[in-house]
C-alpha cells in the first residue's frame, strides 16, 4: 500500500488465537422479538443461556529468523484497538512491522472487550455503558492540539501544535481506529494478559496509555514472567507495593506535556515511580531533542526512530 | 503455535487501514459523570460532539509472488470478525494463511460495528442493542449439533453429529471468538465494503452466512467491481433484481441440512436463485461424498481440502 520498497516479511508462522475468559449464565430473562433486517419476521429472542465473556484476541507474527529474546506482546492503549500498533494512519509502517523485521516474535492483543476480542452486550454482565471520545477529544488527548477546540471539521482551520510529529493530514483517518471502552474491566484485561503470559513462559511487553498502569500491575504480580517492560505515555502509575518489583522498565515521554491539562500531574507521579523503582528509565524524547512528538508517537513522522531507541534498550537489557 | 513445520510465509507486505465511514454530530446530550477506574473520582463526561462511525478495519497480506489474479477480500458472518478466516480453533491454518500461500493478496475485513471496527454505542446514533449469541445456540446454529440442547457444559456429554468435521475438542475455543453484532447496519456494512472495492478497483469476494446475501446485494450493484463471489453457506438471498447479473458466484453448502430447523428453507432459495441466475454454481459437498460439513467449513478438519476446492474454480473463473 505503501509508495516505497519495502523488503519482503519472512514469517515461519503467522495467525491468531483468543485466550482466557470466563463463562456466565443468564437466566430468568424475559424473552423479547426484534426484526433481524429491514422487512423480516420478527424472531424471539431468548437471553438465557451460557455466554464466554473477556476473552482476549491473540494475533501472532513469528518472523523466520528469530533473534532469540522470546515474545514480544503489543498492549493497546483506552479506546484503541491492536491496530494502533499496525500500519500508521497516513500508510507508513507501524511498529508491528519493525519489531517483526528485528527478529521479534511479536504478539498483537486486542484488549478483552476491544476490537476481536468482543464484549459482553448485558448489563446483568457488565452494568455500565461503554464511553468514546469524541474526535475533538481525540485532538487534544492525543496532544496533537492543546484544547479539544483545536480541532476544527476543516484540517485548514485545525491549530495543532507547530512542532507536532503527528501525521496531521491522516487525522481523518486515525480518528476511524478508534473504538468504545468500558471503564471498570481492568481486573479482566489484566487476567487475560496472565493467561497470555502464563502460555507464553516469560515475555517482553510494550504498551501504551491505559495500559501502562494495568501492565505495571501485573509485573508487580508476576515479576517472574515478564523479561521487559517499555510504557509509551502510562496513564499512571498503579497504587501497588513496588518494593521488591525486579523488572527492566523503559517509560517513553513526548512533548508538550508542559501545556497539557493533565499530563504534567502524571509525569510527575511516573518520576516519582522512577526515583523509587530501581531498573526503571523514564526517557523524555524532548531531553534527547527529539521534539513534536504526541501521546501516539508509535504514529508519528519519527515512529521508526523511536522504535530504534525501544530495540536498542531492549536487546542492551535483555542481553544482560 | 502448530507442530507441523510449514513452509515460510513471505509477504512483499503487510498492513492495515480502516475505509468509509461518516461523521456524526451529538448535540444537547446532558453531561454525565463517571468513575474512570475503581478508586478513582468522578470524571464528568459530555457526549455532544463529533464522532466517526460505520467506518471497517482491513488488514492485507500481500504474498511476495502474487497470483496476478487481484484482490481477494474476505468478508466473515454475523456474530463473528476477520478472526473466522485466520487459525482454526484447534490451532490449525485457516484460509487466510491457505490462499497467502497460494499468491492472492488477501484483505480480511472486520465488518462495520464488528471487531476492530468499532461500533457506535449510543442509541442517538443506532437506536438498537447488540444480539449474542449462547454457546447454546452457537453449536446448533453452526450445525454442530442438531439442537441447543445437544450442547452441554460438559464436553463428554455433548451430542453432535455423528459425521462432523469440526474440531469437537476445540468448541470452547470457537466460542471465544463469537461477538456482539447489530441487526439494522446492513446499509452501513455493504456502503463500507462499496468503499473497499472502490480503492481496490476490483476484487474477488470470499464471503460466509450473514455476508452472503449482503455481498449479493453488492454485487448487483456493481457488477464490474467483483470478479468472482464465493458464498460459503449464504444466509439467504437478497430481494433483488439479478436479471442482469454477470458476476461468476460458487455458493458451498456443507452437510447436516436435511435435519436442521433452519437450512432446508434457506438452501431451496439457495437453489432456486442459482436456478434463474447464469453464472451461478451450487457445490453441495456430500453430493460430492464430502460429509460431516459444518456452517463453518472453513474450520472444518478437512478445511484445506474445500479451500482446494475454492481456489481451483477461482483459478479457472478468472482465466476464462
């Protein structure tokens, strides 16, 4: 799709798989009719039954020529679905592609209830609504813009950031990637990703956003599994006894956190994780005079340098 | 992730975008409040703005050696995502890696509202609720079993067809990959699939059960767009004029029809349009003494051999 050259992918092995998840019954639910499509009878339907709910969705690239340092998982961020770690909004290649191309056997999540995985439809399972932003939000949340009123229907009118990395003229295109999220199934999305580390032995994990605090939580549990952990933007940092946490932590920062409404509060509780939590490395890309970039810099015009800083760290650490 | 070593997939590229779609605005909605995570404050949240909606994920893998014969799009049933294409449940390759290996440029589609598509979760915009299905009703509806009743919870207890190729041992693992899905988006979902072939120029179409009639539906349109249509178990026939219809259609019925509550109807107008429509072939696969078929075939133990069948008659449509 893609106007340059690329060299041929090489897998030994490609596909998918969903793990993890539990079993509900539903009873004593009256049954109701609904037209299934325009014009059509309408049929009864009958909630009662048995239903796999938060389930995970596992899609596998394993490259042939392995550089040996096991499993890489990709761990979306709120909101998002494994595609944000795919091809870039604006057709160039994301990280899914370069990880493969360095010897990475990578595996893409779709967190439980987003995207492949599915969701539960009932509130007898899950009792809240599911919640999305609005492409306005997404404007500044993502920090492309500094207020949810930079962002304007006609891109002329947009004003983003001047030194932004973000793809603007594919911002149209980013904002159809993005997907509702339930806001109370974290213990769910952690559970699935244990089921996935548990098959997989130990693995390398890079994740983003919301869950960063959610993979922290589970490396604080299972020290043990996890070889790696790079955290691009974290959410936050969980409330959890850090003491005796062993693992390598890279955290990734962007730029304009100083103008941001709520990323200031946050940086300053991930310097204070870092300060107290040996291994950890929080790396401020505008420190290294790497600036523009947004809280999707796996997207940005610079994606592959940044991936080049993320493998660098990983293969020093997981080499030692 | 199988034992039998296979030979290397390689892939000139891969990638994925999301296509069509359409801007909606929410307006004088009240402002809510919600809490973001357990533990955390209430976040008051306004659902008026703007919001893309009805747009569908693709992702393409392009074999280094392509076919020369186009594009080969996949478009999964109700109730289900791309995932129905990629490793059956047991773990074996599905048809997505089947036709890579046989040099077609596949794009497997998450229909709209399914997988990482995302979907639009207020009733301003789609005023109905999501339908699932029970694990019940999933062994009997994909013709594993003659009734919900033939499913237990106890997989010894289980009554499926005695001749069945699905992978018995791996019904719980398919149950896992079964989604929420809309009953009024079949307008969106085909305006979407449109707005693929439109980029594509043209493409052939593999397609299963609910997309059946919808891709039909497509195809009459836009005869010129769609080189070949291959309908696995085709939920039903549209209500269209097919009198000028040119498009090359194979529709595959699997076994176990005679007994179902459902089939025998669906398969007469199957029949009945094939009947009337020149281009159009009915392979019944126990006519042919293939038995033990399910609705999803392309699970089936004997998997391969049916994408054998499907890509041999593609190879001979698209050369004549």
């Amino acid at each position: 799709m893609s106007a340059t050259p690329k060299p041929t992918l090489h897998l030994r092995d490609m596909g998918s798989f969903h793990i993890g998840g539990r079993s509900v019954q539903l009873a004593n639910q009256p049954a109701y009719q609904r037209v299934m499509s325009a014009g059509g009878e309408p049929v009864i339907i009958n909630l009662n039954g048995t239903y796999m709910v938060e389930q995970m969705y596992v899609q596998y690239f394993l490259p042939e020529r392995s550089n040996g340092k096991g499993p890489l998982v990709f761990w979306h961020g709120g909101g998002m679905t494994g595609a944000a770690w795919e091809t870039t909004p604006d057709g160039r290649e994301g990280w899914v592609n370069y990880f493969i191309r360095h010897g990475w056997d990578v595996y893409l999540c779709d967190s439980v209830e987003r995207g492949r995985s599915g969701f539960a439809p009932f509130p007898e399972i899950w009792p809240e609504n599911p919640v999305i932003q609005t492409v306005n939000d997404i404007f500044s949340r993502f920090r492309i813009g500094m207020h949810a009123e930079s962002y304007h229907s006609d891109p002329a009118q947009r004003t983003p950031y001047k030194n932004t990395r973000f793809p603007l003229h594919a911002f149209d295109a980013f904002t159809r990637q993005m997907v509702p999220r339930w806001t109370h199934t974290n213990k769910a999305i952690i559970d699935a990703f244990d089921a996935l580390l548990l098959r997989l032995g130990t693995a390398t994990i890079i994740c983003h956003s919301q869950a960063g605090p959610l993979a922290l939580q589970l490396a604080g549990r299972h020290p043990d599994r996890i070889r790696a952990l790079v955290a691009v933007e974290p959410a936050g940092i969980p409330d959890a006894d850090f003491s005796n946490f062993t693992v390598p932590v890279l955290v990734l920062l962007g730029d304009n956190i100083d103008t941001d409404s709520r990323w200031p509060l946050i940086r300053k509780k991930i310097l204070s994780f870092a300060d107290t939590t040996p291994g950890t490395y929080v790396l401020s890309l505008p420190q290294l005079g790497i600036t523009g970039n947004s809280h999707v810099m796996m997207m940005d015009t610079n994606n592959q340098e940044i991936a080049d800083l993320v493998n660098q760290w990983l293969v020093k650490k997981l080499a030692s």
